[in-house]
C-alpha cells in the first residue's frame, strides 16, 4: 500500500506538476491547521489516476497512516450507485421511470392530496415531496431501522410536498429505490451492487455493506470537543437504510468507478446515452446553481459544469467529483466531520484543471486555402452574416448579434458541405451553393438559405 502516487503524465507537463505540488502543500497545510485524522486525495484525467496521496492516519489510537487503499465510508455517493442499478433495470425494460412507485413496493400508498403519484423519477431527482429520513433520530442515536421497520413506519407518514414542486433531499427515497431493485432484479439491493456493478468494473475493495472490521477501514472521528479531542465514531451500521448511505470505499477502488463514469470504456454496466442521461440536469434548481440528474447531483465551479455526490457519515464526510466536459475528477475522502471535503475538492479544480484543459487543447488546425471562397457577407429578410476564416476555422457570425459566439463550420467529405459547431446546436448541415460560373451564390443553413451579398 502506498500514500502516494504521480504518473508519468504528471512529471511529463510541468506546468501540471507545479499545479498539483501547490495543491500538496495546501492540503498538507489544512490538515495541519485544521488538525484533521486523516484526508485521501485523488486527481483522475482520462480515467486514470494520476495523482494521489493519503494525509494523516486512518487510526489516531494505532497511529495507522492513510494510503490510497484507505476505506472510508462514503455515505451518500452510495445513492449514485443505487441510480445507477435502477438505470440499468430501465435500459433492460423492467421498468420506467415515469412508473408509480407504488407499482413495485405494494404497500406503498402515500400520495399528496390531489397531486399525481409518486414515480421512480420523482425519488431518483430527490422531487418526491417525502421526508429526508426515518422517523427515528437515526443521525443523533446511531441507529438504523430495518427494511421491515421502514416499510411498517413509513405507510404512517405523508409526503410534506407535491411531486415536483420542490427539490427536497431524500433519504427515504433512495431507501425505497432499494425496495424496488429487490423487487425488480429478485435480488437483494447489495447483492445487486455488487455483482452488477462492483464486479464488472474490479472494485474489490469497495463493500457494499460494511460491518465494521473490514480490513483497512478508517476509523471515523467526530468534531473536537471543548478540549480541542476528537473521538472516535462508533460503527454504525445502516441496515434498511443501505441503498442511501452504506458504502465502503478507498481512492483506488473509486478511481475505476469515476472512469466508468467519464464514459472512458464500454462496459456491460451502461449504455453511454444511459450515462449521458444520469449527468444531465432532470431537476434545475430555482436560482439555476445547479440540479439533479436521474441518479448523481450536477452544480458548476466557475465556468465548469460538474456533476458526483457528496457524502456524509458519523465520523466521516466525503466528495466525489467529476467533470465529463474534459474527462477529469476529484476524490476526496476523510475521516472526520467538520473536515469540509468540498474545499479540497474546490482547490483541487481551480489549481489543476486549467493545466489539463491546456494540456488537452488541441492547437489550431491551419485554415484550407479554398475557403477564402465563402466568405463573405450573406442576407435574407432576417438577419445578415459574416462568413469569415479565423483561428484556421472557418466561422459564421452574425452581424447583429456579435458578443454570441461563432458557428464553426467543420469539413466533410464534400468540399462545399460543412457540419455546424455551435453552442446548443444539433450539429446540422451547412452547405455552398454556386452557379455555373464557379461563384458562391448562397449558403444554406439547416434547411433554410440567405444569399450572398454582391
């Protein structure tokens, strides 16, 4: 086992190397000045793990160190797994989406008064109107009702909100997908885990249902008491509550978890447009911060869009965090509460994505010579463009709306058709149209023309 690791890829880019260094020193210095136990950290691009390194010690009692191969539990990213099993179940038609839950859970009756019925969707986007937890103080007393205990005290209960009129964080929910993967698949939530998902991807250090003395496990710590000493979190399983918040997990193991994720193999576990589905915004938040997709969370650093979970246990509090637009992501794991893994996670991206996004930028392509034949001014009753050669592209801008960005035209085997590239576009057709003497005469765009201006 080893605390740190640096690729070739690393130590090839040194404006990448002088990034993540930065990063390093930062993070030894929170932990320090936080007096954190312990933090693992780990930078993934193109679904490999390029860097990563352990602070601290996963036992303060046993002066254990952390290592890439640490476990923590990872709480709530457990609910990212259980999106992914009921996406799976819908791209094999076992289910749909927009199917009332009650058509899997018998028992399940509870709708708000006069709204529509709760649907698979509705408890995947965390917009079902019902509770966030048990009716027990399960986060305070440490302990867990079983599936029986959910079931039997959850047909008591009333949604607090119609479907979709709020986005409402739902532990509940996510316990009751479990209930319908079971339902669904005939098999047991974890056993569905593991075999259809941890399996085929290789992560055999991640447990779906940890009982406590798994090898490698951190022990969690809660936050310092008025004499500035932590103590140790007792192990808490999560019973019925599983399918939202059990896991198990180290760097290592969710390095392959975040590749698959990218979208970086084909692999048995998801289609790529299924991927697709679960990072796109189904539920946009009313101030546009971010939202939620069938599955997995999605929110914005900076200019970037981002999309993982965030996680939170007695003892522990992680991030997981990727961002698919340039095949990068952030792990962040720790073993205390109060230890603000997003930061980690917030640093990490401002310091090292810029340096990737600059290594991955492709250098301009140098501009055909027989493109300066389209350019120029074309018209119709509603607008008037410019089609011009820029950055060995050849553009289309629009004379009345200059701070849009450019439609970039991108050749095809045919010399006069192009592909549009533009922000929200569908990638149709441009193509030249010219008359017997050679002359471009219009442009056609999608299946509409402006002509060319004399």
């Amino acid at each position: 086992m080893t605390n740190t690791l640096q690729t070739e890829f690393v130590t090839q880019h040194a404006d990448l190397a002088t990034a993540i260094g930065l990063l390093d020193k930062w993070t030894a210095y929170q932990v320090r000045e936080r007096r954190l136990p312990g933090v693992a950290v780990g930078l993934v691009h193109q679904g490999d793990l390029i860097w990563g390194k352990g602070y601290g010690l996963a036992d303060m009692e046993q002066q254990t160190p952390i290592t890439l191969d640490t476990r923590f539990r990872i709480a709530s990213i457990t609910k990212t797994f259980t999106g992914v099993a009921v996406m799976q179940l819908r791209d094999a038609g076992k289910l749909r989406l927009d199917d009332p839950a009650a058509e899997y859970l018998d028992w399940f009756d509870l709708r708000y008064e006069d709204a529509p019925a709760i649907t698979i969707r509705h408890l995947l986007t965390h917009t079902s109107g019902l509770p966030r937890d048990a009716t027990v103080p399960h986060w305070t007393e440490h302990v867990f009702q079983s599936w029986d205990e959910v079931v039997a005290t959850t047909k008591q209960r009333k949604p607090v909100l119609p479907p979709r009129q709020e986005f409402g964080y739902s532990n509940l929910g996510y316990t009751l997908l479990g209930g319908i993967i079971e339902a669904v698949s005939g098999e047991s939530w974890a056993d569905y885990i593991q075999r259809h998902i941890l399996d085929p991807l290789d992560m055999r250090d991640t447990v779906v249902t940890p009982a406590g003395g798994e090898a490698n496990l951190a022990t969690g710590y809660f936050m310092p008491d008025e004499s500035g000493v932590r103590h140790a979190a007792p192990f808490i399983p999560t019973n019925g509550f599983s399918p939202s918040a059990s896991m198990a997990s180290s760097v290592n193991d969710l390095a392959k978890y975040m590749r698959f994720h990218l979208g970086m193999d084909s692999t048995p576990v998801l289609k790529a447009h299924t991927l697709r589905e679960m990072h796109t915004v189904d539920w946009l938040h009313k101030d546009w911060s971010g939202g939620y997709g069938p599955g997995i969370g999605i929110y914005r650093i900076g200019d970037w869009t981002m999309s993982g979970h965030s996680g939170g246990y007695n003892g522990y509090l992680t991030q997981f965090s990727l961002c698919r637009d340039h095949k990068a992501g952030v792990i962040v794991l720790t073993n205390s509460l109060g230890s603000d893994p997003y930061s980690f996670v917030e640093q990490a991206y401002k310091l090292v994505l810029p340096e990737i996004i600059k290594i991955n930028t492709p250098k301009p392509a140098e501009a055909k010579a027989e493109w300066q034949k389209f350019t120029g001014t074309y018209v119709d009753s509603w607008s008037e463009i410019e089609v011009i050669v820029r950055g060995g592209q050849l553009q289309v801008v629009s004379v009345q709306w200059l701070q849009l960005p450019p439609a970039v035209l991108e050749p095809t085997d045919d010399p006069a058709v192009f592909t549009i590239k533009e922000p929200n576009g569908t990638r149709e057709t441009a193509r030249f149209e010219q008359n017997d003497a050679g002359e471009i005469t219009r442009i056609w765009l999608r299946n509409e023309y402006l002509k060319r201006k004399a």
